[in-house]
C-alpha cells in the first residue's frame, strides 16, 4: 500500500531494518510481505512459493490467473495465462486510450508490442494471452468514436480516412448534401469541425455507424495479426472489455481464439454469454470476478459483498457452478488471491476479496465452499450434477 501521506495513520514501520527491504517500494510497504518475512526470514520467498503451491493444489485450482507473481508462475507446475503489457498507442487519441488507427506508427508499435510474446511462445503451460485489459474508451455505453474524431480539431489520420471513404461514396459534395442535410461547399470542409454541424440523424447514422466498425476493427485486428505472426502455439484470449457498452465493442472479435469479458454479478449473465458465443464463434472466458465478506475488519468488502465468509463461499460456489452449465463459457478466473491493502493499494482499493488474510491464513468457511465447487465443476460441466442453485444473499456494497 502506499504509505507517503499517511505516516500517522500507521503502525511503526521497520524502517532501516535491512531485513525488510524487499517489503519496501519506493513509497510504498507491503504488510503481506513483511508477514512472511517475519515467519520465515531470508528464505521468506520460496517458502511462500511452496506454501501457496500446495494450497492452489489443495483447493482444487487449475489455473494461475493474471497479473501474478513471475517466480510464483515458474515455480509452480499449474498452467497459466499471460497478461500483455503495453498496448500499443500513438501520439494522438481520439478519445481516452483510444489510438489514431489508421495512423502507420499504429502498426509499427504493433509490432513491437507483439514482441513480448517471444518469450512465452514455447512455454507448453501457457494456457493463451490477454493483449489488455479494460480499455478506458469501452465504459462509454453508446460511445459515437466517429462523432468525436470529426469534432477534434487536429487532423488524425483516422479523419482522413473516413473523409475518403465519404468520397469514395458519395462521389460528389452535392450527393452528400443531400444525404447527410448539410451544405458544405468540399469535401475537405470536414476537416475544419467550427465549419459545420451535423444533425443527429447524421451522427446516429449509417455513415458513423459503419465506420465505428472500421476503426474498432483495425483496433484489434493491427496487434492481433502481429501477436499471432510472432505466437502461433497460444490462444489469443482478447482484451477483458469490463462490459458491452455497445454491440460494435464486438467488431473483429471473431478473430480471437476466445473472447473474454470481466463479469461482477451474482452469477455469469447466461443469455449475454451465449449470444456473444454464437456471434463470434468462438467461446468466452471471465477474466475476473469476486465476492467479499463483511466480517473481517476490511473497511470495504468488494464490487459484490455478503455478510461473512460463509455467506461469500456460497455465492463463490453458485458463480462459478452456474458458469460451468453455460455451453458457450470455457473459464472464469477469481480476483484476487490476497486481500487488499486496508488502507488502500495503488488507486485506493481496499477490498476484502482475497482467498487469505494479511498473516497468510486462509478465510476457512470461503475456501470450504471454494473447494466444493471446483470438485463439481467438471461434473456440472458434463451435466451428470445440477449447478449449486442456492441464490447468494448480498449486502450493499463499500468502497468506489
């Protein structure tokens, strides 16, 4: 957790001590690891390592899900996914991380960011690739890219694409006059947004529409032809979309290996999932999903929260049995495996959603449950047992 600005609302830090160094960063202290230091000394590591291992084992898992520790991954035996980093950007957005498309250093960096891929792409435990996750522009529900790359007022290259498709079209200024309503006197007029409005027929049209799709397109089609030129041997499992803000987010997704989508519900949304699947034509992963408890002393409790931990292994058990009996879903991958920080990690979470506590004990109820649930799965998934069926009871949330 970051500690700068909250020294007093601190316990004593073991500042100086070189035995704590590594629970040390920059400005922050992480209290897990200064747990196990404190249990296990020097070799703190690899006894953790060993611990977490077994307990993985233990509790059923089959998988090492994102974001985790790269000792820990090559340590243990467990299949696992990898999460890209650095996706690839250019000097000019059109909206939030939304990058120029049609712009060539687009590509090029592309092709750099693909490039990480070398060093997973004969490891046989790799399950697939995330390119990213959450992207900042898809939370937007209705979100018009075309609409607000016409109204910028620098030139991208995305704008001189779609004003040569508009005159590939139309042919002629007056042919688009008329479609559009509008009396501009070129082409080229659209490229200075302060020389016109558009009606909102125009802006709601097929025009925009269609060429949302365009740049939507080349926005996973550019590093995903390059991630699979330099890794053919591994899923390319998408980039984690938060939600379906609108149904062009599903533009060239078809070219995934598989489509993933993070999912805080009570279970996953059945009708969603399979309708995506079918679309697609490929099957859909959860990135994440979580519950948390109220019992524990954690200010805040999660995106979905529930009274206690027993309470919270039973909504666990009714997630993740529900999602093995939806044909269209491969996985659902839980976040995360510590607790979060009390009074807050990097960008203030504090949520009580790990499998263990800050000392590295395991929530018995929670993982009671837990470890039911990944016994049925594959008999829920081979329909010879019905999913676990008991509605989880949730409390309001706490935190953002």
């Amino acid at each position: 957790m970051k500690i700068k600005g909250m020294e007093n609302l601190l316990p004593s830090l073991p500042i100086g001590d070189n035995r704590f160094t590594e629970a040390f960063d920059e400005e922050a202290f992480d209290f897990h690891i200064a747990n196990l230091i404190r249990a296990f000394g020097e070799d703190w590591n690899n006894k953790w390592m060993f611990l977490t291992n077994e307990r993985l084992k233990q509790w059923k898992f089959n998988t090492i899900g994102n974001w985790s520790d790269d000792h820990f991954i090559s340590f243990s035996e467990l299949p696992y996914v990898f999460q890209m980093r650095d996706f690839p950007e250019t000097s000019l957005k059109i909206y939030r991380d939304f990058p120029d498309v049609f712009d060539p250093a687009y590509q090029d960096n592309a092709r750099k960011f693909a490039r990480q891929l070398e060093e997973i792409r004969d490891d046989r435990r790799v399950v697939g690739y995330f390119m990213r996750n959450e992207p900042h522009w898809a939370f937007i529900n209705k979100l018009n890219l075309v609409e607000l790359m016409i109204n910028q007022r620098e030139t991208s290259f995305c704008k001189r694409a779609f004003v040569d498709y508009l005159a590939k079209r139309y042919v002629e200024i007056g042919r688009l006059n008329e479609a559009w309503q509008t009396n501009l006197t070129s082409f080229e007029d659209l490229f200075s947004s302060e020389s016109f409005k558009l009606p909102k027929s125009v802006i709601e049209g097929e025009d925009f529409v269609f060429f949302q799709k365009v740049m939507i397109r080349r926005y996973i089609e550019i590093p995903l032809t390059c991630c699979k030129e330099v890794d053919p041997n591994h899923l390319n499992m998408g980039i984690r979309y938060a939600w379906i803000s609108s149904e062009s987010l599903l533009e060239g997704c078809e070219l995934f290996d598989v489509f993933s989508i993070n999912c805080y519900q009570d279970k996953p949304n059945k009708e969603q999932i399979t309708s995506i699947s079918k679309k697609l034509k490929i099957p859909v992963i959860i990135g994440e999903f979580h519950f948390g408890g109220a019992d524990v002393g954690l200010p805040a409790y999660g995106i979905k929260a529930t009274e206690n931990q027993l309470e919270r292994g039973k909504a666990y058990r009714y997630y993740v049995e529900q999602a093995a009996s939806v044909p269209g879903l491969i996985g659902v991958h839980y976040f995360q495996y510590n607790d979060q920080p009390v009074l807050g990690r990097f960008d203030g979470e504090n949520y009580q959603i790990g499998l263990v506590d800050v000392a590295q004990q395991p929530y018995e109820d929670f993982m009671k449950e837990l470890t039911i649930s990944h016994e049925n799965v594959y008999e829920v998934r081979a329909r010879s047992k019905k999913p676990y069926s008991v509605v989880p009871r949730f409390i309001a949330k706490t935190g953002f």
